[in-house]
C-alpha cells in the first residue's frame, strides 16, 4: 500500500506542476497578439492607410493573412520624415535609461508568479480530482464497502467521468485564454488521467485482479489515450501519458522469461513523444521522452545483462529516431550553427541539440557495452561505425550535424582502446590464437577493425569531395581515421604478438597504398593551386609507410627509415609545392631527436658495433643537411622559414652528437675501459645536451604557440648538461679526485679536451650562431664558455708540468709551472685584445683587460714569492715589457674606434 501511495503521490503532484508550466508558457501569446494588432493599427493611422476591421478578414485569417493585401506598393509608399535632432537624442537617452531585458529564467518566474496570483484554484482543482479519484479506491479499502473488481471499476469510471467533462467543456465552451472555461478541460482530463493510471496499479498491486501482462497492456492503453488527448490539448497530457508509459513496466511488477521486449516497448512510446514534436513542435516532450527512454533502457540492461546485445540496437534506434523523426523524413535537413559554434548570440537549432544529446548519450553507452563479451563487443563497435558513417553521410543535406560526427568516432576509438587495456575476452582470444595453437585459423579480429577504419576514412574522402567549407576537415579527418585507428590497436592490442609483425606491418602498408591513391584523386580535383587536401594524404601516406617500418626494421635500420621519409617529404614540397610537408618534416625531426638521444638513445649508441651506429646517427645527419638542400629554392622564394629552421638546428644538433660519439668511441677504444664515468665522458654528454638545448633555443624564434614548450625542453636540456659538466669538473676532475681522473694523452692532445673545451666550444658556437637569444642569456653562456676555456688551460699546463699521476692542487705547484700561468694570462689578454680590434668590440677589449689585470694581480701576489733568482727577474720583465706594449696597444684601439664612429653614424 505505501509503495502505491508514493507512486500516485508523485504522478499527482507532477500533474499540477506541468500544467502550470504548460498554462504559463502559454498565458501571454494573446495580450501580445493584441499589442501588435494596436501598434499595428496606430502605424497605418500615422501614414494614412485603412485600417482593416475584423469583418474585412476571412473567418480563422491572423494579421500575417491581412496585412499583404492592404500594403501599398514601394513607389506609392510615403517618404518617412527625418526625425529631428532633439527627437533623436531624447529617443536615445530613453533606451540607455531602460532596464535591461530580464533572461528568461526571471521571466519565466515573473509570469509563473502571476499566473498564480490569478489562477491558482485551477491547480488546487487538479490536484484534488486526482486525490478523489485515488482516495475513492482507498476508501473503499479501509471500509469494505465494495469488492475489490467494484473498486477499481469505481477508480476507471470516475477517470473515465472526468475525462468526459473535460472533453465536453472543450468541445462545447471551448479551452481558450478569452473563454471563461480557460484551462478547465485540461484540470478535468488530468485528473482522469492519473485516476486511470491509479486504477488500473491498483487492479495489480493491491488485488491481484490482473496479471503482469494484462496490466502492461492497461498502462499501455492510458499511456495512448493521454498521448491523443495531449495532441488536442497541450503538451501536458503527452507529458503525462509518456511518463505513465514508461513507469508502467516497472510499477506492475511480475516477471519475464525474454524481457527483450520491453526494449521495443520503450522504443515505440519514445517515438510517439518525438512524433508529438515534430508536429506540435513542443521541445520538451521531446527531451522528457528520450531522457525516460534511456533512463527505462539502463535500469532494464541493469536488471537483465543478458540483454546487452537488444541494448545495443535499443539505444542505437534511439539515436536514429532522435535525428530523423523531428526531420519529418529519412534525411535530415538540419542547418545553422554547429555544436562548436556554440555561442551566447549563436545558438544551434533545437533538433540538433536534441540529436547531439541523444548521438552522445548512446555513443557512451555503446563504449560501456562493449565490455559485456566478445559478441557485445562486436555489436557495439558495428553500432558505432554506422553512426559515424551515416552522420557522415547525413551531413551533407544537413550541415549542422558534422561536428557531432567526431562523437561516434570518438567512441570506436575509445572501446577499441579500452578493450585493449583491459585485456578483455575478445583481446585474450585473439592473442592467444595463434601462441597457443599455430595450426588454428587466421584470426581476422585486427584485421576487421583496420578495414572498419578504411571505409570511415573513405567515406570522410567522400564527403570531401562534396565541398563546402568544412572540406579540408574532412579530408584531414579522412586521412587520420583509418592510421588512427590502427595506431591504437597497436599500441593497446599488440598485434603483433598474436599474427607477427610483418603480417601486421601489411596492414599498414595497405593504408599507405589507399593513402596515397586518395592523394592521387585529390590532385586531380583541386589541381596545383589548392594542394591542402592532397597533402593530408601525402603525410598519412607517409605516416603509414613509417609506421610499417617501425614493424619489421631494426633499431638502426628504422632510425634511417625516418630519416628518409623526411627526406622524401622535403622532396615532395619541392617537386609539387606543397607547404604542409613541413608538418611532417618537423615530426620526423622530433621523432629523429627521440630516438638518437631517449630510445634507443645514446648508451645504445655507444654499446652498438660502430656499422649501426654510424647507420642510424649519420642518416640522420644526413637526412636534415639534404633536406636543408632540398628547401633551398622555397628558402630563396621566401618560404618555409620555419623549415628550414628545424632541419638547420637539427643538423647542427645531430651532427655535433654523431661527432661527439666518434670521439667518445675513439678515446674508449684506446684506453679499452668503462669511461662511461670519466671526466671527458661528462664533458661529451654535456656537449650532447647543450647542442640540444641550443637546437630548441634557436627554434624559439618561430611558432610562438609553441614557444613555451621548446623553452621548456631548452631548460630540461641545458640543466641536464650542467649537471654533467659538474660531474666532470667537481667530483670527476683531475685536480680534485682520483677516481676516473688520470688524465689520457700527451700534453695538449688529450682527454682534458673532451672534457672541458668541448662544452666551452659548444657553448661558444651558439652565443655566435644564435642572435635570436635574450643578451642577458648570451653573457652567461659567454662567461660559462671562457671559464671553461680557463679550466681547460689550467689543467693543461699542470698535466703538462705534473704529469697524470700529480694533478691534484694539494701538490703544490713549481717555479716553471707558475711562470707558464703568467705567460698564458698575458697572451690570452693580447689574443683578446687583438680580437677586439677586429671585431671593434668595446666588451672585449674590456674582458682582455681584466686577464691582464689578473696577470698582473698573479705576479706581485704569487709570481714574487714563489719563484727565485733569474725566473723571477724574467717574470717581471716580461710582465713589464708586455704592459708597455699592451698599453700602447689599447690607445691605438681606442683611436680607431673613435674614428670609425662617425663613418657608421
């Protein structure tokens, strides 16, 4: 008894509640039908025109029939006078002092609260029909007047009754705003309604009079006198009818050996909601009756999971009906604003709102489903192609729905992807067909997948061919779809596992062969002066051929792969004029980056025989100095700057980090020992990443959307060689350890080089290569790049005077060893100096200053007391006599600067 009483409770206090909407929504159209007809009237008076009465219209005519016959033709038309200044500033001043216009939640409450005031005893009637109609059954419970068949029949005659009263009101007085009998049809046969519906819950919950069946079939029949009744009445009784149609499954209980059928059941009372629409053009019996029909399909595949393969073609139909039936025909017509374009003053047309939220609520459920088994899985993903084919294909009489295609796109990927991860029943089966019994069939499961994508990609070609504005986003699209596709089942199913990679990496030569006949079709259409289309498919040709490679080549052999299809990109932008090859280009260098420096990486390089290593850095290197030579015509023309950027830094990049490993086998090949933690293996790696981070730096200068992520990549890569410069310098260095430390060659020729004239000189070359960097970021690179230079002197001279074995500081240093310091200061000073001149850097001579003066300084304050006899007599006199000369030096300098000065001003 509660549970019945909580039903009718809410079917009744739902009642009250959307009449009032349905009345209020309603309740101004004829007080503005009338303003328009009195301003109508007043403009006709003001320019001298009859003004039509009501008995010059023909019976049932509105003012849109009367007012063509009466408009005077253009030329007979009377000049409209120009309103005067004062008029005009008053009219103005008018408008700014108007409130604004409230949104249509607060009108909506406005008129809400006046109705009220006015009509509220309509719905204190409604509500107390609908009461008297339950509470008679409930009566005649607790008192046993009646048996329980004369109960429910008092229940249905009385519903019955009201509806009657309802239906004679409207047909004799009639339901109109003007009438006195306004809104009472409408009170009576809702109350029936609900009386109805409690009638019929009662003859099964309460009495058991009837079975589950009979009392479906009851709903069933309620349900469609509300729905013809709302069709006469208003939105409220189809609103009714289509909630007790859907409730009704649930309410009557029982059970079911096939419940499949309630699917079909749903599908049809949904349908009926959407037909009441599409005529009487109430959106929200719409809304209501898809939100109930997916809500009524969850609870049902919840409470029966054998019926995921009916749920599938359930919400599937629902998706298709939520499209086509508002469109009054099997291809839709939908146009204006697309989902993307959503805006506060654009706003998409209703029915494609409404198919949106229907395609992406089954789009979410068909991924959820696929998880139910390898036949659900099937069923969800041929659902999924087909929407996203026929919306493809729809979208060519109705605009508005190609972005909403992505979301059935959108799902394949993701229950293909999911699926994969989870390692599902149809994944495991696959794999494990081929490991477990090599005699079994081939299994086809990646194979239909891949073949799924082609035709979507296909018929994305397609409806690029159709034009409109949103063609090179079909072909973009069609070209992504398919290798898309299959880059997902790569990376989550492992195909190759189950079928071996080169029947796999067929696949994918497959695309790039459909890849590349599109792109042939495409030329032919657009011609050479729109290649945006046929470039798509060059690049996903590309891509797929890469990808196959990938498959069945070797870490060295797939490095110089890559390397080729960047250079075959750079030639197909040459030969056809094709600027989008640039894309690919800059992917192949990322790609190219990746793998020389991460995956494999450089300790692979160095592990590997000198062949592959010199196989895959010098394709590399290669590659980007032949496309620099490829571009160099467009560079000539003005174009592919940023291009011919990423392939030049890369060149510098690639081909200082395949030099630098040279070095590095050389060296470990002499000295045959781990040197991977040596100090010159730190100064190596730290010229890797300092390359690296200077290739980023001089990218910098293009692509500002991309900017922050290379000065990011720049950082990571310059802290990296930082961190192993200070390996090398500190705990690995010569002069301050002994592990790793003794130093490998003859004077000047040895591994101090490596270790810290090779950062210096990197560090030097891009303060002189790139111009585009902060002048703040250049004088500490430049300062970094001279303080290693002075390491590199400094441990050269003690390994040259000490030897391997007696680098460390602690052991003192001898008389020839501090005069050599000397001597170096001043002539790296005069070096400067002379630098300057040639340069006529003002900064430089200044910097030569300062190692003159730290010459000096190292004379009086070490020179002095350190060395004896004629050396010390030497020290100053070659001090005194390079100062004599230096000084000289710098006036002549500073003369030629000023007079050059006035030549370049």
């Amino acid at each position: 008894m509660e549970g019945l009483l909580v039903v009718i409770g809410g079917i009744v206090l739902a009642i009250p509640v959307v009449l009032i909407y349905l009345l209020i929504s309603h309740s101004g159209v004829k007080s503005r039908l009338e303003d328009v007809e009195k301003e109508l009237a007043l403009l006709r008076r003001t320019r001298g025109l009859p003004v039509p009465s009501e008995t010059d219209a023909p019976a049932g005519a509105t003012i849109a029939d009367v007012a063509p016959q009466v408009r005077p033709e253009p030329s007979e038309r009377p000049k409209r006078p120009e309103p005067p200044a004062a008029a005009v500033i008053a009219a103005r001043q008018a408008a700014a002092a108007k409130p604004p216009t409230p949104s249509r939640a607060t009108e909506w409450v406005q008129r809400l609260s006046a109705w009220l005031a006015d009509n509220w005893f309509y719905a204190v009637s409604a509500l107390s029909l609908a009461l008297a109609g339950l509470f008679l059954v409930q009566y005649g419970v607790e008192n046993g007047l009646l048996p329980p068949a004369a109960r429910v029949a008092a229940a249905l005659v009385f519903g019955a009754v009201l509806i009657g009263a309802g239906e004679y009101i409207r047909r004799r007085f009639g339901d109109g705003e003007d009438t006195s009998t306004a809104y009472l049809p409408s009170v009576f046969s809702g109350a029936g309604i609900v009386s109805l519906f409690g009638g019929v819950l009662s003859a099964r919950l309460l009495y058991d009079l009837i079975g589950p069946e009979t009392a479906l079939v009851g709903m069933m029949l309620v349900a469609l006198v509300a729905l013809v009744l709302g069709w006469f009445y208003g939105p409220l009784l189809a609103a009714v009818g289509v909630i007790g149609a859907f409730a009704a499954p649930f309410v009557v209980g029982g059970s079911s050996d096939d419940p499949t059928i309630f699917y079909g059941y749903f599908a049809i009372i949904a349908a009926l909601g959407l037909g009441i629409d599409t005529l009487k053009r109430w959106a929200w019996v719409s809304v209501l009756s898809l939100v109930l029909a997916y809500v009524a399909g969850w609870l049902l595949v919840a409470g029966a999971d054998h019926t995921i393969a009916a749920f599938v073609a359930y919400v599937f139909a629902l998706a298709l009906m939520a499209l086509l039936i508002p469109a009054r025909s099997v291809m839709p017509d939908h146009s204006g604003v697309l989902i993307h374009q959503l805006r506060k003053d654009a706003r998409p047309i209703f029915p494609t709102l409404l198919s949106v939220g229907a395609l992406g609520v089954t789009v979410v459920s068909l991924v959820m489903t696929a998880h139910g088994g390898v036949a659900e899985f099937w069923l969800s993903i041929l659902a999924l192609a087909l929407l996203a084919g026929a919306w493809t294909c729809w979208s060519v009489p109705a605009p508005a729905l190609q972005d909403q295609t992505l979301l059935p796109l959108a799902g394949l990927g993701a229950a293909v992807a999911l699926i994969g991860l989870d390692h599902a029943e149809v994944v495991s089966d696959y794999l494990n067909t081929y490991v477990d019994a090599p005699e079994a069939k081939f299994p086809w499961a990646v194979s239909v997948l891949v073949a799924i994508g082609a035709v979507l990609s296909l018929l994305a070609a397609w409806r690029s061919m159709r034009g409109g504005a949103f063609a090179p986003l079909w072909a973009a699209a069609a070209a992504v779809i398919a290798p898309g596709l299959a880059v997902l089942i790569e990376v989550t199913w492992r195909p190759a596992l189950a079928i071996g990679a080169y029947p796999w990496a067929l696949h994918a030569a497959a695309l790039a062969l459909m890849m590349g006949v599109m792109a042939e079709r495409f030329a032919r259409v657009d011609g050479p002066e729109h290649r945006l289309r046929t470039a798509f498919f060059v690049l996903s040709a590309l891509s797929c051929i890469t990808f196959a490679l990938v498959l069945i080549l070797s870490l060295a052999a797939l490095t110089a792969a890559i390397a080729v299809t960047v250079v075959v990109a750079a030639w197909l932008d040459r030969r056809f004029d094709l600027p989008q090859m640039g894309w690919f280009v800059a992917a192949g260098v990322a790609t190219l980056g990746y793998r020389l420096v991460v995956d494999p990486g450089l300790i692979w390089a160095i592990d590997v025989t000198l062949p592959e290593m010199l196989l895959a850095h010098g394709s590399a290197f290669a590659a980007m100095v032949a496309g620099l030579w490829l571009l160099r015509p467009r560079v000539e023309q003005g174009r592919r700057d940023e291009a011919v950027l990423i392939l030049d830094s890369a060149a510098w990049s690639f081909g200082g980090i395949l030099l630098t490993l040279l070095v590095y086998r050389a060296i470990a090949s002499v000295l045959d020992e781990d040197s991977v933690g040596s100090h010159w293996a730190m100064g190596l790696f730290a010229s890797i990443w300092f390359g690296l981070a200077l290739a980023q730096a001089q990218r910098m200068a293009r692509r500002p959307v991309l900017r922050w992520v290379r000065a990011g990549l720049a950082t990571v890569f310059a802290l990296t060689g930082l961190g192993a410069l200070a390996l090398g310098a500190i705990l690995l260095s010569p002069l301050l350890s002994s592990w790793f430390a003794d130093v490998a060659g003859p004077p000047v020729v040895n591994t101090l080089a490596p270790a810290y004239l090779a950062p210096a000189l990197v560090l030097a070359l891009g303060v002189w290569r790139i111009d585009t960097l902060p002048r703040l970021l250049r004088l500490a690179m430049a300062g970094l790049a001279g303080a290693l230079g002075v390491l590199w002197l400094f441990c050269v001279i003690r390994h040259f005077w000490q030897g391997p074995d007696a680098m460390e500081l602690d052991r003192g240093m001898g008389q020839g060893e501090l005069y050599t310091y000397t001597v170096a200061l001043l002539l790296a000073g005069a070096a400067l100096f002379y630098q300057s001149m040639a340069a006529n850097s003002a900064l430089m001579r200044r910097a030569g200053l300062v190692v003159i003066g730290l010459a000096v300084a190292k004379v009086f304050l070490i020179d002095i007391s350190g060395l004896g006899g004629l050396v010390r007599v030497f020290s100053l006199l070659v001090l005194g006599l390079s100062l004599a000369g230096l000084a000289w030096l710098n006036r002549w300098a500073q003369g030629k600067t000023v007079a050059r000065a006035p030549e370049g001003g």
